[in-house]
C-alpha cells in the first residue's frame, strides 16, 4: 500500500507498522462502508466487504485514501516493509549463481529415462551427501594435513590460504546442498499448482456433502408429511374426525410434534 515516491523505509528485523495504520478508526471505518454501500447500492448496516469485493472508489478525502487497497502494479514491482519484490521473479540457473551443476536438466535433450525424473536426481544427490559426509569424518578424524596453498579470493582476508582436505569435502558438500534445494525450488509451481486441486478439491468434497445432507433431510420431512397424511386419510375413513377449526389446529399441532420428535 506504499504509495509511488515515497521515500524507501528502513529494513529491520522487527519493522514498525506502516505510519497509515492511524487512518483506520472506527469513523473512517464506518465512513468509507458508507461510501462503498452507496456506490453498490446496498444498505450501510447489511452491506458486509468480507462477502464481496469492495467497489474501488476514484475520490475520496484524504484521511480515507489509505483504506482503500492499492491498484494492482502496472510493472509487476511492489514494496512490502522496505524491500522491493517482483511478481514475475524467475528462479535463477545455478549458472548464475557461479555453481557447479551436478545433473543435467530434466528438459535438456542430453537426458532420457529415469534421468529425466527429479525424484530420481534427488536420491542421487542424497546418497552423494551421506557419502561425502562420511568422508569428511573419516578426514577429520585421520587426516586433516594441508593439501597445497592457493591464492585467496577475499581481498579483506590474507593474500594466501591453505587448502586441506576438509576444506574440500565441506566444499564439495556445499555445491550438493545448493544443487539439492536448488532441484527443491523448481518444484514449487508443481507444489502451488497441487496445493490449489487439494483446496479446491476440498471445497467441492464440502458442498457435495451439504448437498447430500439437504437431500436426506428433505426425504425425511417428506416422509414425515406423507405418514400422517396416511394417518389422517385413515381417520377420516373411520369417521374420526369432526368438521370444524380445531381440526385445522390438532393437524398442525401433529405436523410439528412429529417434526420436534424427529429433529428436536
């Protein structure tokens, strides 16, 4: 909701809440429900915006423009505590991320088979994991010598660094890691695209299930209705049953004595 020009916020662990929270008071509240039941012709008191989409409003005062949400970004940048998000972000290569790639990509024509699988990529990658894990104790534990000298490449830290054994396991550990989680992130369209079925899934389970429930009870109500018509026409044909208004009213008493039995 940060409007265009501001100045860009500090970015902290724990931010303070954005300075137009102070526009939400019960009298902008109720005046800005106004404004909207006005302009969909609804009634102030029933008009309820959790049930429907709020009717954006061109003009309003200034104490009551920061109740209104924004319009959806034009170029796909918005700002959220500080920082700057882009909706169409793409997951980047590991190329771009100057990281060895220790599989060939699913799509490329270079895999086929049970290569092409993801699943399989990460069981392989797992195993590659425990087993240069295990290595690294074995180093640790027999083995930590300095293997060779190489130039460093942080300008802050001593020109030279020493390179052992550990080092080069831990590295090796790391690019599995980030090839791991890497293989990890670009199932998640599948995962949000899975998630939505489930939901939606869901809802329909629920209505089905309400609908089937309503169904049953009408059955019952008409069952109910259909025996003690039966139960009248059988008084009537023995002559129990006297012309008048109380024969109206013992009827109706019956209907819902039965209906309380039923569903009291």
């Amino acid at each position: 909701m940060a409007e265009e020009g501001q100045p860009p916020a500090l970015t902290t662990a724990f931010p303070p809440p954005p300075p137009y929270w102070q526009s939400f008071t019960p009298k902008n509240l109720n005046h800005i429900s106004e404004l909207r039941a006005a302009q969909s012709g609804q009634n102030a008191k029933t008009f309820d915006p959790a049930k429907s989409l709020p009717a954006r409003l061109l003009e309003l005062p200034p104490e009551l423009r920061n109740l209104q949400p924004p319009a959806p970004p034009t170029d796909g940048r918005y700002r959220c505590f500080g920082d700057t998000y882009n909706l169409n972000e793409a997951l980047p290569s590991l190329e771009d991320q100057n990281m060895r790639q220790l599989y060939s990509p699913p799509g490329s024509p270079s895999t086929n088979g049970k290569h092409a699988n993801r699943a399989f990529i990460l069981k392989r990658i797992s195993k590659s994991l425990l087993l240069n894990f295990l290595e690294l104790i074995g180093i640790m534990s027999l083995n930590a010598e300095v293997l060779r000298i190489e130039p460093n490449p942080d300008p802050m830290g001593p020109p030279e660094i020493e390179v052992t054994q550990y080092d080069e396991k831990v590295s090796d550990l790391r690019t599995l890691f980030v090839n791991f989680h890497h293989l990890i992130n670009e199932y998640r369209p599948h995962q949000a695209r899975e998630s939505l079925i489930l939901m939606m899934q869901d809802q329909l389970d629920k209505s089905r299930a309400e609908t089937e429930g309503i169904r049953k009870m009408k059955a019952k109500v008409e069952g109910i209705l259909e025996g003690l018509s039966q139960a009248k026409l059988a008084e009537t044909a023995n002559g129990k049953v006297d012309d008048g208004g109380d024969e109206k009213v013992e009827e109706g008493r019956d209907v819902w004595d039965e209906l309380e039995k039923e569903f009291g």
